[in-house]
C-alpha cells in the first residue's frame, strides 16, 4: 500500500487527473476520486497526507488503482527519460561550444603570421595594465577624497580579456565545486 500512495503522492493530482482521462472508464473515475484527495492534503505533513490518502485508497476500486499507479510510474520513468535526454543535450552543447572556442584559440597560437599569433597576448597584456592603472588609479583618488573608489563592475569588464586568456569562462562554471581555483571553498 505504501508504494502506491507514494506514487500517487509525487505524481500530483493533474497527473493523475491527466492520465484518468486518457484511460477513460473506471480508472478516470477512480483517477478523478483520488486527484481530488490528492489536491486536498497537500499542505497536511507527510503522515498525515499518507493517512487521508490510504482511507480514501481503500475505498476504490482496486484493480483501477493498480492500472492508475502503474501508469503514473511508466509516466514518471518517460518524464525521468525525457530529462536525461535534455540534460544529455544541453551538456554535449556546452561541450561543443568549448571545443569550438578552443579550437579558435588554437588556431590563433599556431597561426604562421607572428601578428595573429601575438594579437591575443598584447590584448591581454593591455588589458591587464589598463585594470591595473584604473584600480590603483581610482583607488588612490579616493584615498585623497576624490570619488568613490574603482568600481568592481569596471573593474571585472576590464579584467575580462585577462579572465579568459587563462581560461575563466563565466562566473556560473567558476561557482561549481569542481574547479581547482574553488576546491574547499564550496
């Protein structure tokens, strides 16, 4: 018994309701009759919602309640599938994007002409000289009192090309445990 409220439980009434109606018969009563005890003791704790929902179980047909549980669980397996596919897809996008732009890159370092292949380092090198001059610059007029100080908004759209030329991709990749720069920090 609680397997099968526990089914019903995460399946939610529109499920239920959704897959009552595509059956038709017994099962949409009984699918219609359990939705709605469903909908009710949601709110309620755990136990409690087990303890509603068993009384009214008892009370229906149960060869409908099998056919009903075990189509919500091949719902819940296709709805697992679909989001392993999606999540499939989103990561080997991402890992197509990386290649790619380190493919670019690449080709850049290896490139024959010495100005294509030193074109990313000067603006790195620059870029670097220019977060620096604007830190210590803005800083240093806000230790006389003049201004605010260096924004870090500035600061992190300057310190950009840098970020990137080692790597640094985007600040949701950096908030993941995984990377080195974190580990312990997560």
């Amino acid at each position: 018994m609680s397997a099968i409220l526990t089914t019903l439980l995460t399946a939610g009434p529109s499920l239920i309701r959704m897959f009552g109606q595509s059956k038709g018969g017994k099962v949409e009563q009984t699918a219609e009759a359990i939705a709605d005890v469903v909908e009710l003791v949601k709110g309620e704790p755990p136990a409690e919602q087990a303890n509603i929902l068993a009384t009214r179980v008892k009370a229906v047909d149960q060869a409908a309640l099998t056919e009903l549980k075990l189509g919500l669980e091949r719902l819940a397996v296709e709805r697992e599938q679909i989001q392993a596919a999606r999540e499939k897809e989103r990561l080997q996008h991402d890992l197509g994007m990386h290649q790619e732009q380190q493919n670019t890159i690449r080709s850049g370092d290896n490139a024959e002409d010495p100005y294509v292949r030193q074109t990313r380092p000067k603006i790195v090198r620059r870029s670097f000289w220019v977060l620096t001059a604007y830190i210590f610059g803005f800083e240093a007029l806000h230790a006389f009192g003049k201004g605010t100080g260096a924004d870090w908004e500035i600061a992190l759209v300057l310190a950009a090309p840098v970020l990137a030329y080692f790597g640094f991709r985007t600040w949701d990749k950096a908030g993941k445990p995984s990377l080195s720069l974190f580990k312990g920090k997560a």
